[in-house]
C-alpha cells in the first residue's frame, strides 16, 4: 500500500497521475498547503523540505520497514521503477525520459510557477519578473514543441515525462502565456487529458481547491512560510 501526500497542485497532479496509471494501491492524504499543513512538524518528518507531494511505502520492493519518498521528480522515478512501467528498461529509451523528466522538474516547473506568481499572485506588479519568467515559459513550450515533431508523446511512448510535463502545461493561462504557437504542444496536450487515469487523477481534491487570490491565508502559507 501507497500512503501519498498530495493536494490539488501540479507537482501532486503529477504524483496522482502515476499512482492512477498504475492501478496500483494507495491511500490519498490530503496536506492542505493553503492551510500550512505542510509546515506541521508531522509533515515534515516525511517530507523535510515542507511540500507536496511525498509518498510512505509500505510494501518496498527489498522487503524492508516502510520507505519514504519526497520530491516529486524522485518520487515518480521511484514508483516507475518499481512497478516496471512508463519507463523502458533498455539504455537509451531510458535515459530520454530521465532527461525529460529532469528537464520538467529543473526547468518547466520552476519558470511555470514563477511566471504565475508574478502574473497571477505577487502582491505588486513586478514588470521585470512577468516578463522574465513568461519569455523563459514561452521558450521551453517552444523546446517542447521541437521535441514532439513526428512524435506523439515526448519520448515516443507515454511516460512519466509525459506525465510530469502535464500538470504544468494545463495550468499556462494562469502564466499568462498562450498555447497557440505550439499547436504540437496543444495536440500532446489533449492526448493525454483524454487519457481515463489522468482524467481521474485532476479530480481526485478537485472540491479542496483554493483560489489563492482571494485568500491571505493561503498567501501567507505558501509564500511567507518556510
């Protein structure tokens, strides 16, 4: 049994995406981030670095007492090698999707969310930051539409890069950056919002959604607290 800690959030998206194509056994605890729940010192003994998502494995491959995973790049690397699925066993097919994966976590991720901060939640209009991290969001959706000429998935077959990648591209309006000169990116896109798991996995929490624009207290817990 998989215990994973999540909230309704791109990087959790990314993590119930998996367990959801998995078909694997797990328990859903919700850390609700607006709240500070992940601050809680009962939090942070499972995930020190204090965010979402992480997971407890209560039945690790080696036989061994409970694992604990946090990160969400990690995490998902963890679970894909242990089921043996969404990521190829041979050399090449499976460095790609490591890279690709890498590429989400060090570099979609980051750019995605800063761009929405600064468009959507900074207290003040920061010019500079919009303009930064939207040309920097704009330019790795442009990267991601050279990857998928002739393919239909970023690695050929549907992944956890793919998966990865997901979350934060549903969330572009909310970067202020437009999906309309990648219409490769719109296509994968929809590919995998059709995908029954996926479809699953965004609305496991959907209820438990904040707006954090229309919350101080969830303002002060995500981005006051550490």
């Amino acid at each position: 049994m998989i215990e994973l800690y999540s909230w309704p959030a791109p990087n959790g998206h990314k993590a119930q995406i998996l367990v959801e194509e998995l078909g694997i056994p797990y328990r859903l605890i919700p850390i609700n981030i607006t709240t500070g729940a992940q601050h809680e010192a009962g939090y942070r003994a499972i995930n020190p670095n204090g965010k979402i998502p992480a997971i407890v494995d209560h039945a690790p491959a080696d036989g061994g007492a409970p694992f604990t995973v946090f990160e969400s790049g990690a995490l998902m690397l963890y679970l894909a090698e242990k089921e043996k699925r969404f990521l190829p066993s041979d050399l090449r097919s499976r460095s790609e999707v490591i890279q690709w994966l890498f590429w989400q976590v060090g570099g979609l991720g980051p750019m995605m969310g800063q761009a929405q901060h600064f468009f959507r939640y900074a207290p003040e209009k920061v010019p500079y930051g919009i303009t930064r991290y939207q040309k920097e969001t704009r330019r790795l959706l442009e990267v991601m539409e050279q990857r998928l000429e002739g393919r239909d998935f970023l690695c050929g077959e549907y992944s956890i890069a793919d998966m990865a990648c997901f979350p934060w591209i549903r969330i572009h309006k909310l970067t202020g950056v437009s999906l309309d000169e990648v219409p490769r990116v719109q296509a994968w896109y929809g590919r995998v919002r059709a995908r029954p798991a996926v479809g699953r996995a965004v609305d496991l929490l959907r209820e438990s959604w904040v707006d954090v624009t229309k919350s101080d207290e969830a303002k002060v817990n995500l981005f006051q607290k550490g």
